[in-house]
C-alpha cells in the first residue's frame, strides 16, 4: 500500500539516550485550545500575533509543522484524540456521544499508575443544543473517558460566562468559574500542579477560546483593531469578506496571546516546582478556522487554514539544548489519531493494538530509533456534516503527502488538488487540469487505500444514508 515510506526517507536519530538505572515515568500535561490554526503563531510566521511561550516551547522542544486535523470539527477530533480511532469509528460528527464502552489514553495511562484529570471543554457526550445550553449539561462518570479526575463542561461559547461540574476526589460540584476561562481553567490546572503526589500525572486543559466568539480580555487586544490586520494573501478583495475577517481577527489574536500567556504560567509553574525536567507539555488544537481566506469562514473545510494546527511538545529539557529532539520533525506528518500513542510513547509505555495511530515519540526522545515505516501521507475526513452555516455542507475524503500534494473529493467526484510545495496558498485548484490527470488518478489509489486501510469506505457509505 501507498501509505508509508520506504528506506529512501528513513529517519535516523542521532543521539542516544544512555542506559541508567530505571526512573519514574515521565508526566504529561495536554494544552489543547479550540479553533486556533496552526499558521497563527510567531514561530509560524504570522506578523498579527506574538506567542512567546509557544515559541519556546518549539525552539526547545518539536515543533510538528505538518500536524493536520483529521476532520476539522470539536466533536470528530476530540474522539481521534482519545481513542487513537478514526472518527467513523468513533464519533463521525457534530453532537455524536463517545461509546463510554470504548477505553481511551486514560484508561491506559491509568493501567500503568498515573493520575488522570480533565479540565474544561468535553464535548463528546452528544448533547444537542436545540435542547438547551450545553453549558448546564451534566456529564455522569461513566462518559468521562475514563479519567479518574475530571472537572468540565460539554460546550460553552461564552468565555465570561462560563461553568464546570465534576468531580476533583470530593464529590460532585457544580461552579461557575470567576472571570475569563481560559485564565480560570488555568488557575484550577495550577492549583493541581501544586498538590504533592507520588504516581506520575496525566493531566489534560482544554479551553474554547480561541472559538468564537472572538472576544479577548482587553488586556491581550494590545491595541489591535479591525484596521491593524494583516490578511493572508487568500482573502479575497470582496469588501463583505474582509470587514467581517478583520472584525473576527481582532480578537482572535488577542485570545491566542491569552492562551500563550497561560500556556506560559503552567511552564513558570512546573519550573517553580522542579517538575519541568519530569514533564513533557503538548500544545495543540483541535482545528483551524478559515479567516476568510478563499472567502470561507470557521472549518470544516479541507482547506489549511482549517485542518492545519499547532503541535509542540517541549518541557523536558532536550539532550541538545537549544535543538529539536529529531532534525526530520519538519517532514513527520502527525494527524489526530496519532497524538494518544505519540503521547503514551513519550512515558514509555506501548501503545495498545486498539489504537490507529502512529507514535511519534521518538521525534522528541532522542533513543537512537530508525523508522521506515512512517506513513507518508495523512488522511483527511468529512464523515457526518453538520449542515451548518460556513461549512461545507456534504461528505468529502483527501489526502495530504508529504512531498506536497494534497487531494480531496466528494463521493465519486474529484474537488481540490494543490502543490502545496508550489502553491502553500491553494490558490491554483488543479483538480479538473488535464495536464495533472495521472497525479490526480495516482492520488485517488493513494486515497482509497487509505479507506480500505482505515475501513472508511462502507462507514462513509452508511452516514451519508442516514444523513440524507
């Protein structure tokens, strides 16, 4: 099958770690935030934004360039995340519950003697919100994903107005959180962090922001209005798109240089109990959002905007300083599917035959591994639309390889190809170009192999049923 790589691209560690007496397992924390696209960072490129601690967290630890969001949507990416399954094999959609009777990373990290605890956005019970404000939904124990703490909310757009019910190891409560949430989820993670314990730590904070609405604490606006923005080069012209891309990139930035701020009060807090060396911080989201360009606004879409996203993972301090833990961390293309068994790698453990995904933990681990059988190429999924505004409103699959091409179809029609080595903004579509049919046809092969791979095919054939 076309999706793996063969001995010409290799990758080769070049440090190994020595062999010493046998330690205590690392820590974990996950920094997950809502809608933040990959391309939105300082390190990234983007001149409407500073991220100071993100930044660090790249240039001293693996910063994954080419992390994808499998299926652009909360729900659909929350479930890979877990579970390390693709969505049509666990949660296909918007407001579709999680199998409680699935085991996820917690589970496994629990098997192996840590603590686990959930902090904030959920969203993987399946509350619809024509019932009410999903805010006030509670969650039982049994559909919290096998975490052993777990404090949080099924979903909230209202980041000043926001509550959690769980239970910490006390009993259930139910609170609304003072002030903004990113700060008040924060402060509850660093009240954790500063608890005595003697297992090893899972702990995962999720935030909506930077999800609209796109509403910063006035603090982080620094300035920036609607006149300040700097658009990407594929926004269109059109007045429409860019007065309503320039009002929502305003605050935007200002509620990703909040989560950098916070991010950077978790590291201050690890270093403050020297448990900085004991742990390795993710950061990442779970989709982009278009911002206008191609005149599209939120996900949903194929397009980079929307399925690219930010993957750090630092902390630790690297056998190197100063370097990344593997010079092919450029070209490793990490999807939703492989962030639990990368995770569970990074301490250690094996990842169990249930889990679809790959682990990259050797990226960051520096133990002298060769892999050769890196998959090459990632797979892109629209499994169950939600049908809502600024969304593509049908089913599609693609495909994006590491030698630059990305191709996505509707069932039974080609729609996107791009070179994104040529063309990083997808503005030259050469899906129905004659002169690049046997790419196009090449990459189908790829793209089925990747349905027959993944089971997809009849899965997708079933949810298109029902949905229609």
């Amino acid at each position: 099958m076309g999706v793996s790589v063969g001995e010409e691209t290799r990758f080769e560690m070049n440090h190994t770690a020595e062999e010493g007496p046998k330690e205590r397992r690392k820590n974990v924390i996950w920094f997950i935030s809502d809608q933040h696209r990959g391309q939105a960072m300082g390190i990234h490129g983007d001149p409407n934004v500073s991220t100071p601690n993100m930044d660090w967290l790249a240039r001293t630890g693996c910063d994954f360039e080419m992390a994808y969001s499998g299926m652009p949507l909360c729900s659909p990416f929350r479930g890979s995340m877990l579970t390390s399954r693709y969505p049509h094999h666990c949660v296909p959609g918007h407001e579709y519950p999680l199998d409680p009777k699935l085991p996820t990373v917690a589970s496994v990290f629990r098997e192996h003697g840590y603590e686990t605890l959930y902090l904030g956005k959920w969203h993987l019970d399946g509350f619809h919100e024509s019932e009410g404000r999903a805010a006030f939904h509670l969650i039982p124990k049994e559909r919290r994903g096998g975490f052993e703490k777990w404090l949080g909310y099924e979903n909230n757009n209202s980041p000043w107005d926001s509550y959690v019910h769980g239970d910490m190891g006390e009993g259930e409560v139910m609170k609304k959180l003072e002030g903004y949430e990113t700060d008040a989820l924060t402060d509850l993670l660093l009240q954790y962090l500063d608890e005595d314990r003697e297992r090893p730590f899972f702990a995962v904070i999720s935030v909506q922001p930077p999800h609209d609405p796109f509403i910063a604490p006035p603090e982080f606006m620094g300035g920036r209005s609607r006149g300040s923005v700097e658009f990407r080069q594929n926004v269109p012209s059109l007045q429409k798109v860019r007065d309503r891309a320039a009002e929502d990139l305003a605050g935007y930035y200002g509620m990703i240089e909040n989560v950098d701020w916070n991010l950077g009060r978790v590291i201050r807090k690890l270093r403050d109990r020297k448990l900085l060396e004991q742990t390795h911080v993710m950061y990442f989201s779970d989709h982009g959002d278009m911002m206008g360009s191609h005149g599209q606004f939120r996900k949903m879409t194929p397009y980079e905007e929307a399925v690219r996203i930010p993957f750090l993972i630092g902390g630790e301090i690297p056998m190197d300083y100063g370097t990344r833990g593997c010079k092919a961390v450029k070209r490793v293309m990490i999807n939703h599917v492989d962030i639990a068994p990368t995770t569970l790698g990074l301490c250690g453990i094996e990842k169990p035959d249930w889990m679809e995904g790959f682990d990259y933990s050797f990226c960051r681990l520096n133990r002298g591994e060769t892999h050769d059988d890196i998959p090459d190429s990632v797979y892109l999924q629209s499994v169950a639309p939600n049908g809502g505004p600024d969304s593509v409103d049908q089913p599609w699959r693609g495909i994006v390889t590491r030698d630059g091409w990305k191709y996505v179809r509707f069932h039974g029609m080609p729609w996107l190809l791009y070179h994104l080595t040529e063309d990083p903004l997808e503005e030259v579509n050469l899906a129905h170009n004659g002169e690049f049919r046997e790419k196009r046809l090449e990459l189908e092969v790829r793209l089925r192999e990747w349905e027959e791979k993944t089971g997809d095919f009849e899965s997708s054939r079933i949810v298109r049923e029902e949905k229609v």
